[in-house]
C-alpha cells in the first residue's frame, strides 16, 4: 500500500498549514482522488465549510499530481497541477486564493490524484496552507 501521510503543522482560526509525504510501494500504483484533508473531519469545521489554497510548494521525484476539491460530480473541482521538476512556491494569496467553488454537492474535501507513482523509489513532499471559512 501506497504510504501517504498528512501532518498538520498549524491550525489556527484562520489559516491550516499541511505538510504531506507520498510514497509508492511500487505495486498499488497510483493515487485516485486521495483525499488530504476533510474540513470537517480533520479540522472541525462545520459542515459545508470550504477552504482557500493560499499557497503549495512541492518536490516530486518520479510522478505528477492534481490536486483538486471533491465536487461529488464524474469530475472533481481540479485547482492546480503540480509535476516533478518544479518545486516553486506557488503563491495564490495576491489572487484571493484559489476557492472551493464546488458546488452544492461539495464536500470540502481536498484531494489528490497522481500520474505515475507506480515505481518503489517515487516519492514526494507537498507543504499546503489554506485559509479556512
């Protein structure tokens, strides 16, 4: 089984920092809209509360990623791509952050899917902070 961990470094009123490690087994293959975060389930959110990426910063080695808000629909809310080579700091905050605009059937859950975390030396770290409701 595929390791993924999501340590939460900060939750205060406003903001949520995460730091999350991916790694494959080489065998499971790749991750399909594992969830990172649950608003309500892992930060005590009211229901239907929806968070803001304000800000991502990763480094892969082996594979790509979208990370995306469950929208309850065939396709999730996606947000943003993240693939090996780039590791800048993307900053969405001088934009408002990039909202949870998933609709009445979203669940606030952020999720990530993943493109080739298929061999046993593929692993990656994403620090997330996002601004809560």
């Amino acid at each position: 089984m595929n390791i993924v961990t999501v340590k939460t470094l900060l939750s205060g009123p406003r903001h949520v920092i995460l730091a999350v490690y991916l790694k494959s087994d080489g065998i499971t293959g790749d991750l399909e809209q594992e969830t990172l975060v649950d608003p309500v389930m892992d930060l005590g959110l009211k229901a239907g509360a929806r968070l803001t990426l304000e800000c991502l910063v990763h480094n892969f080695s082996g594979f790509d990623a979208c990370i995306e808000f469950e929208s309850g629909l065939v396709n999730n809310n996606f947000k943003w791509v993240l693939s090996e080579g780039t590791s800048d700091e993307i900053d969405f905050a001088p934009f408002g952050g990039l909202i949870d605009d998933s609709g009445l059937d979203g669940t606030g859950k952020l999720q990530i899917t993943t493109t080739g975390l298929t061999a046993s030396t593929d692993q990656g770290s994403i620090l997330i902070k996002a601004r809560k409701p």
